[in-house]
DNA sequence: TGCGATAAAATCGTATACGATTATAGGATA
DNA sequence: TATCCTATAATCGTATACGATTTTATCGCA
C-alpha cells in the first residue's frame, strides 16, 4: 500500500534528520562516517547520500576531507528562519484553506489530536507532530516549491523549538491557538487563518527570544 | 587563492547544473548514472551524491531503483517560482544595498560588465552571469538561509528564461532595467532598488507569460 | 615545560565489484 | 495481429577496498 518504495539512502535522510533533531548527533563535532553507517547497518555510501542531502536543507555544514559537522543553532538564524515563515506562510496556509479536499481535512484534524494526546502523555516527539501537524495546513496549496522551502524551514525552526521551548514543558499556549487554527482553517475562514498564522508564529517567535535571553544570561555554561 | 577545497562530488554539482541549465540533459529521460560518470572521467559514487543534492535542488526527481530525470518545465512552476522571488527579493535587495562593502559594490558592477559584454558578443552563457549578477545583489544582505532560497529560484528561473526568452536575442529591456538597479543599489536607494526589483521581476514574468502562450499556440511540437 | 617536526593512526572520498531490480527482446498462444 | 510469458540485457543501489588527506601521538630539542 506505500505509495513509493524508498532506497536506503532516503530512508537514511530521515533518520538521521532525526537524530540531528532529537540532539543524539551534536553540533559542530564531526559526524564519523564509518561509525555511523556501522550503527545504522549499512555502508557509508548510502549515509554519505544521505548527509549530502542533509546539508541541502540546512542542517548540515561539510568541508572538503572533513567530512560533515551539525550546524550549530544561533539566535541570528532562528530570527531570520522565523521572518521567512512570517513571510511565506499567511498566504499559503490561506490558499490551503481553500482548496483543501474531505481527506486533507481529516488528515489535519487526526494530527491535531495525535499531537493534543502526545502533549498529555508527555511522550517525546512533540515536536515532530507540531510539524507534521503544521504542514498538513500547507500542503494542500498546491504549491510543490513553495511547499518544500516551508518543509525546511519548519525543521530548522523545530531545531529551536526542541532545544529551548520543549523542556519548559506543556504549552497551553500553542495548544489553544492550534485548536483556533484548526478551526479557522477547516472553515476556510481565509482571513482569520492568516491573521491566527501571523500571531501563532510571532508569539512562538517571542517565547524563543525570551528562552534564548533568560538561558544566555543564567547558566554561564 | 581559492577559498575552500572542493571534492569531486561537489564539482560534479555544478557541472551537472549547467548541462541540465542548457538543456544538454533532457527531461524526464532518465540519466543513465554509469555513462554520465564515464563522461564525466569520474564513477557513479561522486556522480550520485550530486544528483541526491540536484534533487533537494528542485531540477531532478529520482524514483527508487529507477534513477534520476530531470524535473520538466511546467507554466505552473514558472509562476510559482516568480511568485516567490517577488516576495522575498525586493526586501533582501534592499538590505543588501544597505549593508553592502565597499568589495561587494565592485564585484556587482564587475558582473554587470561582463554580463554586457557577453550580450554584446551574443555569447553562451548570458544566462549564468545574469544570475550572478542577481545574486551578487542580494548576498550582501548577510541572510544566509534566505540567500539559498534564492539561489535555488534563480536556478529555477533561469531554466526557463534561457529556454523560452534567450533564444529570442538581445533583450534590450532587461540591460536597461540592470544598470538602473545597480546604480540605485550602489546609492544605497533602498526604496528605489525595491520598486526597480519588482518591476524587473514582475516584466521578466510577463514576457515569460507571453513566450510561454505564444510556443503553446504556435508550434505543435 | 613547551614547541616543532616526524611517524602512526584514523578518517575521508572515490573506484571497483556485485546482488537486486527494472527494462527489453523473443517467442508461444489465442 | 495482439498479448502474455519468459529469458536476457541493462541499469540501479550498496558493500567492499584502497589511496589520499587529516588528525593524533611520539619524540627531539630549546
């Protein structure tokens, strides 16, 4: 029933890009290629594909005979991975709106509740159901390229996100504007979607800030 | 004098772009990996990892155990990616005319001479150093996740402004449009370079409009 | 002790080799 | 003739092997 079959190396993308997320593959140290392809049970060839693409989108830095570093999280990046969001998203999660099918309705609607009983259970991996919960509002605009640049852009900004707003706990904040959202989208409600956009992104933007400040200051390590 | 060392794969990436940018490597023909290599003096292990990042590039689409083609060029496509460079160029370029050294200054104007005087000869290759050009404009801006988004639209773009309007010769519009930018630009007239980038986006758009309507009709091949 | 040079080890990047999958050609049958 | 089936060839994707480069360790010497 899977759509497509993937090779090993595309599957490698996701795992890793995983790893890269969750923190197990730390910035800036070089990622050892035998060793973790040997982990992973495969050869580094396919890893090595893999990695390359990892790179494309951002999450990776490589230099020639060096191999490949996880790129370290800056506040300078997450500011500017945020105003692109600011830029892009409005416009699309309202196109999305519009033309969304029964079925991407649904869709949307499931991982909105996956995500709620994931945040009550407090079961790791929020964060990866707030993007997949994120991008089931885009999708549906029909608009591949724009699409896949809001994709990287939603796992850059998840890098922060898990790092700085995860481990302050529940946040019944992104809760209830997420249940807003839902809402105003499944009613294409184009207006409200994008205004909801701008101030969900905004306020997540705000929080990062004041973590980014309060942990720049407190903890000297 | 060179910056960084470079490995095979990573030249193969531009050498790879260019035959897909002039159209050496057709669409959605698949690209036989063992003969391209061959030709390329090199074996498929460099060859793949380019065409793994030529695919989170947006120019090729792979298919597990079938390979790689290159992506077609659709109407639809053209008007997204246009739709996109309008929306995130004119603010970069502003910035980056705001913030540009005096060393930045100089290579801009650089590239627009050379990129007048391969019009004048008539020469191949109009196309790359209009884009360098464009892109010299913007990298400035110090915005490093937005630059590589734009890199990658022009690199969309230019596929169809070398299929579709190239061939049409001298494009006397342009050139105009191009030195009004860069003298607006190196003034530092950030309103001025905003308006200019938006008109030269939004005619390049329109003649692309009429080109694409104009082949649809004409030829039936 | 600290520092520079050399040797050894580790790691990267790519060529070769090969099993797995897909595409093609050649009949056999309706 | 058209269609299905099988055999063959072509191609893909990955494991292994190995030279090239980088890193680490060792030593001599100020």
């Amino acid at each position: 029933m899977s759509i497509a079959a993937r090779n090993v190396s595309e599957q490698l993308v996701d795992q890793v890009r995983a790893r890269i997320l969750n923190g197990t593959v730390a910035p800036d140290r070089p990622i050892r290629q035998d060793a973790l392809a040997a982990e992973m049970g495969v050869s580094k060839i396919p890893l090595r594909e893999a990695l390359a693409r990892l790179e494309q989108e951002g999450l990776l830095a490589s230099q020639a005979n060096r191999g490949f570093t996880v790129r370290p999280l800056t506040a300078v990046e997450a500011e500017e991975v945020y105003a692109l969001r600011l830029k892009l998203e409005p416009e699309t999660i309202a196109i999305a709106a519009r033309l969304a099918d029964a079925g991407e309705q649904q869709a949307a609607s499931d991982l909105l509740d996956q995500l709620d009983s994931l945040t009550d259970s407090g079961g790791e991996g929020v964060g990866a159901f707030n993007r997949a919960f994120h991008l089931a509002l885009l999708r549906p605009a029909g608009r591949p390229v724009t699409f896949t640049i809001l994709e990287r852009l939603h796992v850059l900004s998840e890098r922060y996100v898990r790092k700085h707003l995860e481990p302050l706990g529940r946040n019944e904040r992104a809760n209830e504007e997420h249940r807003e959202m839902l809402q105003a989208w499944l009613a294409r409600d184009e207006r409200k979607i994008c205004a909801l956009t701008v101030v969900h992104i905004g306020k997540t933007l705000d929080d990062l800030r004041l973590q980014l400040q309060t942990e720049s200051k407190g903890p000297p390590g």
